[in-house]
C-alpha cells in the first residue's frame, strides 16, 4: 500500500500524517460527503478508530489560528487537486473500514504545524488565554 498506510492481513493502517478520503458529516448532521482529511491520532491510538482532521479547498481569504494552509509542496508525494486547508478545528472520529482511500502524507513539518495548532486548542482554558496561537504563514 505504500507509505503511510500498509496491509496486515486484511486491515489497512493509516498513520499520522496520512491524507484519506471519508464520509465527513456535515456540523448539523444533516447529512455527508467524501472529503479529504489529515489522520492526527498517534500510531497505536486504537485499533478501530482513527481521529481525522477536516480538510477543505474552500480556501478563506484571512485564515483562522485553527486553519493550516496546505499545498501540494506540504504533500510528500507532491500531488494535490487544488490548494486547500487543514481545519484543526474541525476533529472527529472514524472506523477505519469507512476509508475509501489514501490519497499521501503531509510533509513532516506540515504535520507538525497542525499537532501544534492542537495542543494550543486544548490547553487548560486558563492556560490557554496566556499562549497566542501560532501565526499563519504562507498566506
């Protein structure tokens, strides 16, 4: 399967930093489509589930502390349809059977830029109103 997600027996693993393509839910459960989304759970999380981070092409104009900007130079296989970006805002859990399929890896650094935007997101309320979010680059 190459990088990023290997074969063991019949079930695929998806490591950190893996770009896949789910069924995402719309925020009001109204209904879903296939997009593309960034695997942040560390190896080992659980052996069913994996937490994804949204990724959207509809890029804004001004992008929040919680949008990492992503490009085909942040992917290692150098391939991306169209400039898009990482919601770490936008978290949720799924089975690893709902993968419909590996699209390549963020670059090290890249993933590294989104696992910091989420430990800023998580911080202890009083501890986070004391740290800035990272500013974001490349826009």
């Amino acid at each position: 399967m190459g990088p990023g997600g290997s074969r063991t027996g019949a079930v695929a693993t998806y490591v950190q930093g893996t770009i896949v393509l789910v069924p995402f839910p719309f925020t009001a459960l109204s209904g879903q489509k296939q997009r593309p989304a960034l695997v942040v759970s560390p190896d080992g999380f659980h052996a069913d589930d994996l937490i994804l981070c949204a990724i959207t092409s509809q890029v804004p104009p001004h992008l929040s502390p919680w949008e990492v900007p992503l490009s085909a130079a942040d992917v290692v296989e150098r391939r991306l349809p169209k400039p898009s970006v990482i919601q770490a805002g936008k978290l949720f859990t799924v089975h690893r059977a709902l993968i419909r399929a590996r699209f390549g890896r963020v670059r090290v650094d890249k993933l590294a830029e989104v696992l910091v935007r989420l430990q800023v997101l998580f911080k202890r309320p009083a501890a986070a109103a004391s740290v800035t979010p990272p500013s974001t680059t490349g826009r």
